[in-house]
C-alpha cells in the first residue's frame, strides 16, 4: 500500500504576513464603513416651514398646533431658539420659522 506524502504546513514569509494584514485590514475598513450609522442625518432639502402670527395667536398656541410628536414644551423651545426670540411674547404678523417635521 502507498502512502500519501504529506501536505506541508503553509508558510508566510513576512512580506506575506503583511499584504494579509493589510489585506484583512481593508476589509475590516470596508465592513465597517457599510454598517456604521451616521451620526445624524442632514436636514431635509427645501425651505424651512414658517407661520404668520394670526391676532389672538401664543407661542403656546402655534407650538401646540404644530408640536408633533416631540411635544409641546420642546417645540416652543425650538421654535424660540429658530427665530432668536427672547421672551415668549409674538405680534400679529410676524413670520416664525417652524422646526421640521421628525
């Protein structure tokens, strides 16, 4: 009966050992740049919703119609730091921008 010699173990010379690390290093470069999450997403195209203050119209009112569902409270909030206002007070007519729609 014949024997069947043996496979010799594979050896890497360094300069193989480091195209496979390099190689391995890509590919795990590559994997990780498919499956991260991007931190926050850029704004939606188009212009920003704006409001005309109506007479009789709050703050607490116009953040109520359009809070959404982050709420009330946050959405005044936003809506104040959006347009630079100080205090809680808006005129007839003036124009507010709105945040977006989440």
């Amino acid at each position: 009966m014949r024997q069947h010699p043996r496979n010799p173990p594979i050896r890497l010379t360094r300069r193989g050992r480091v195209v496979l690390f390099c190689l391995l290093l890509v590919v795990a470069g590559g994997l990780f740049t498919l499956v991260a999450v991007p931190g926050q997403a850029a704004d939606q195209p188009g212009p920003a919703p704006v409001v005309i203050v109506q007479p009789g119209d709050t703050l607490w009112d116009i953040a109520t119609r359009h809070a959404g569902g982050r709420g009330r409270d946050a959405t005044m909030e936003e809506i104040r730091r959006l347009n630079n206002l100080d205090g809680y007070s808006v005129d007839a007519g003036q124009r507010l921008t709105l945040p977006r729609q989440r």
